[in-house]
C-alpha cells in the first residue's frame, strides 16, 4: 500500500493580512482561513475578518478584538508587549553559562549571592574568561560566592593541577558513596540503589545461592564487599544478589547449566565413601 504524498503549501502573501507565509486556501494563510472559515462570508468577508486592534498589526481578530498572538499574550501575561527577559534564548550560547550553571549544581555546599543568580548579572560583574585554561575557582566556599569571593586559576594539562584534579574526585567519590553507587548500578546494571537495596532486603542480607552473608573482605574498606548483583550476559536482565565465592563460580562455568550438572555428577562420583 503507498502513502500519499502531502503536499507543502507554498510560501506567498497571505490575502488578508499581507504577511509571508504558507498558503492553505483561497489565498489565505492557515489563521486567516481558519478565522474565514469560523466567521466570514464570501458575500462579505471584511465585515467578519476584523484586524487586531492594536495599531502596528495586521492579524485576524480572535477574541477581543485581538489577533491570536496578541490574545495569548494578554491571556497569560497580562499584556500585549513582548515580556520575555532581556537575553532569552541566548544564554545557553554564552561561554560563562556553563560556568554558571555548574556554580549552581554545587548547592548547598555552594551559594550564590542573590545577586548572581540572575546569568546576566553574573557575566556583568565577572567579565570574559582570562583564556580557555581559566577555571572559575571559589575561594571561600563557606560565604556566598559574590564579587570579591572568586578568582580565575589557570589550569595546566598535567602536572599539580591533575593532580588537583584527581584528588578531588577521589574525594568526592569518598564523600558521596550513595551517588557514586547509584550511578554505577544505573550505567552496569540499568537499576537504581533503592532496587538494590530492595533486593538485598527482600533476601534477608544473603547470597541468594549458598544463603550466607558475603565473607570476603574489600582490602580497600577492610569490610565485607557488598553483595554482587549477577545478571545474564546475553540477555542483560538482572537475575539475584550473589556473594563473590557464587558469583565467581557461575562465571567460571560459564553461566553453563550443563557444566554445572557434570560437576555435581562428578562430585558425587569421587564423594568419601561411608566407611
């Protein structure tokens, strides 16, 4: 079955307003007709297709004697004037709103002053960025970050800053042990830590193979590892909570049920004898 082609209404004058735009029918853009349709006649149109009332447009009247842009405009803000803040829609392209915006991200443990947390103020007081290695350093984040509470730092490639750098995130990764293993589990295993913790709960703390708490120590934390969360490899669904002897074990057997049976097979037929 073939699907129709649609056809792309050309660009001309409408007839009524006298804009540029896409002609839908009788040489009318698609507001006017739809405003001709619901009020006007052919005998005499000009008596139902009223223009805007404001001066400087040209558009069918929709209600209140005001075109469709300007109707909206009056219904939601209150006024016919363009309201939009100085600069919209262009801050996401300026090189400091990144800067801004990460600023930001850091509360609590960071906070602006009042004043700054309007973008173009911030770019006001602050300026253009030294050069592309400059980074935007607080100097006491214990104050709110303001004029005199900041400073540009040049970071170099190497060096003290990565090392700097790698503190800092060693840190950070210390600090906030719930985030670092929320994000890991959403990027590994598509779950959140409250479907971790759900599972973990749901089987009482234990492996969900041999029953017993994990054992083996993290030489990092010098406590248990948590339990791991095996999955299948070819389908990638999550299957239980496993401590890290059983885990191992399906992965050395390759996740094989027929492996597996050979070794009990094999066990029980090299077990002691009862003498």
């Amino acid at each position: 079955m073939s699907i129709p082609k649609t056809s792309v209404p050309k660009i001309q004058i409408c007839a009524f307003c006298g804009e540029e735009k896409p002609i839908v029918e009788d040489g009318l853009c698609n507001v006017c007709n739809r405003v001709y349709k619901r009020n006007g006649t052919k005998e005499n149109p000009e008596k139902f297709l009223k223009k805007c009332s404001l001066d400087y447009c040209n558009r069918p009247v929709v209600a209140q004697n005001m075109c469709d842009k300007h109707y909206r405009r009056w219904k939601r803000h209150g006024d016919t004037k363009q309201t939009r803040p100085k600069g919209w829609g262009s801050k996401e392209k300026h090189p400091l709103y990144k800067t801004w915006q990460w600023q930001k991200r850091k509360a609590p443990k960071v906070i602006f002053a009042d004043e700054w947390k309007e973008f173009w103020q911030f770019v006001e007081d602050v300026g253009e960025r030294p050069s592309p290695k400059h980074r935007f350093c607080v100097i006491d984040p214990s104050n709110p970050i303001y004029k005199d509470k900041y400073e540009w730092r040049e970071w170099e490639d190497g060096g003290a800053d990565r090392e700097r750098r790698t503190a800092y995130c060693r840190e950070w990764r210390k600090s906030n042990p719930a985030k670092v293993k929320n994000t890991d589990l959403k990027r590994n295993f598509g779950i959140t830590l409250d479907d971790y913790n759900g599972m973990l709960k749901s089987q009482n703390f234990k492996c969900a193979i041999c029953g017993h708490p994990e054992t083996a120590i993290n030489p990092r934390s010098n406590k248990p590892f948590d339990l791991a969360v095996d999955h299948c490899h070819e389908t990638g669904s999550v299957r239980a909570l496993l401590c890290q002897n059983c885990n191992h074990a399906i992965g050395n057997f390759k996740d094989s049920t027929d492996l597996l049976t050979n070794a009990i097979n094999y066990l029980q037929a090299h077990a002691p004898s009862g003498d």
